[in-house]
C-alpha cells in the first residue's frame, strides 16, 4: 500500500500487465494514469458505477460494452442518470444470436 499516490492494492500478472486499485475521484485516477502510460492509451475497468462516474465527468472518449441478457431486477443499472449520453457518443450496437450485445460509443466531436 502506497499512500502517496494512494494506490491501495496492485496486481501483477504474468502478463507484465499491472493493474493499480487506487482510491481517488475519477479525474485525478485518470490524471494518475495518463501519467504512468507515457501517452499510451489508458483503459478504465470496473462495474456500472464506476463507468457512470468517469462518464458524468465527461471523462470517456471510446467505450466497449457488452450487455449480456439477465433476469429483470438483478445488477446494477449502467444507464441510470445518463440520459443524454447520446448527445455526445455515436453510438453502434451489435447482436449475436446468444442475445449478447456489443455496444461502442465513440465520443462526437467537442
């Protein structure tokens, strides 16, 4: 645990990828790792309620997500409080006969 970039836990793959769990507001995460990618692209993970953060601080270019058919009632909701995301995301979805969808959002112009 360091606390100086407060990164409270890290995972090292055999990879050589390393993933930083860190405890900070989405735009100083994203400030911590544009610096550590050196201007290499830097990708966000995590559940709904870590998308909606990054998203209400208008803080995501290019999104992947893959919905995947679930009983009605269960999970976290990702598009709650985001009603307008497609004002500022082209938004292409694709089915597969599974009824798993992938959606990209790329973000529109500023």
């Amino acid at each position: 645990m360091r606390h100086a970039d407060r990164t409270i836990e890290e995972l090292d793959l055999d990879s050589g990828t390393t993933f930083h769990f860190i405890d900070a507001s989405p735009r100083d995460a994203l400030e911590q790792a544009r610096s550590a990618a050196g201007g290499l692209d830097v990708r966000i993970g995590g559940g709904p309620s870590t998308i909606r953060q990054f998203l209400a601080e208008d803080l995501v270019d290019f999104m992947h997500i893959v919905i995947v058919p679930i009983v009605l009632g269960r999970g976290e909701s990702l598009w709650e409080g985001l009603e307008s995301l497609e004002e500022r995301f082209e938004v292409d979805a694709v089915s597969s006969p599974s009824g798993v969808t992938h959606m990209t959002f790329t973000r529109g112009s500023r």
